[in-house]
C-alpha cells in the first residue's frame, strides 16, 4: 500500500503524519510526504516528535509536483491542509482512495515557547489519533473510499 500525505510546506503536518503512518503499519505501507510549496521542517515539530522517539531532524521536505512529474502512483493520498488549499494539490492518476483530513498549521501557533510546544503537541496528538485509525484500516484492507466522512482536525 502507497500512501502520499501532502500540505502546503510539507514542513509539519503531513511529516507528522507520514511518520506517525510509517510506525504504525510498519512494511503494511509505504509512506511518503510532500508540499505544495516545500521550506524547511519546523523545528517545534522536530521536538515535539522527538518526545515520542521519531526523529525528524534530518528529514528532507519535497515538492508535490515532483512525484507527480515523475509519474509516482499512490493507492493514498492524503490532504492534511486546510480546505482552502486542498483544491490545489494534483489528482493522481491510479489513487484507490483520497482523503482530506485537515489540522492546524503547526506555523501558526502563538504565544510562549512553552505555549506554542503545547500547542504544537496538541495537534500532534490529533494526528496521531487519525493515524491509529487509517493504519488500521489499511492493514485490515479495509480502506475509505473517497467522499466519506473523516471527524475534522479543528482548531488548537
């Protein structure tokens, strides 16, 4: 099972997924990530995936339009950004399911260092819950099909 995870900056949300997916259906998946306009992965990430032992602080991000260029098939992809932007990640061609799942942007969180990590955990955590669920799913080969209902990530 393939299973892409894209965001605007591939720099949070869907490297917090895809690590998350990774760990949880082991060699069930492979599991990739990529943004729309990739920068660098944002360092309240790498701490908070640090506490539960994923390192990300030698990950790489990735342009979308990258593996679609390459012709890379997926059996997922998933949007973990907001609405307004899911509409302009690539349709790929041979996708089985397309779920849109959307979080925070861990970038816009505000306050204290210690608020934001808060924060930051929060929306990992919600994450983390979604990927418990789809691992299952995709294990059981039981997977969505596009249109059904996913619980929204909601506001931090």
């Amino acid at each position: 099972m393939r299973v892409l995870f894209i965001c605007v900056h591939n720099s949070a949300r869907s490297q917090i997924a895809e690590a998350y997916l990774q760990q949880f259906c082991g060699d069930a998946a492979e599991v990739t990530s990529a943004g729309l306009a990739p920068t660098d992965i944002n360092p309240l990430v790498v701490a908070v995936m640090a506490e539960e032992g994923l390192d990300l602080s030698a990950k790489k991000t990735r342009k979308v339009f990258d593996l679609y260029k390459d012709g890379r098939l997926f059996d997922y992809v998933v949007t973990v950004c907001e609405e307004s932007l899911e509409g302009q990640c690539p349709v790929f061609a041979g996708v089985t399911h397309r779920l849109h799942l959307p979080f925070p942007d861990p970038a816009g969180v505000v306050g204290t260092d210690e608020e934001k990590l808060a924060k930051v955990r929060a929306i990992r955590d919600r994450i983390k819950e979604r990927m418990v669920v789809l691992a299952d799913e995709i294990k059981a080969g039981k997977g969505r099909r596009p249109g059904d209902a996913w619980e929204q990530g909601g506001p931090v």
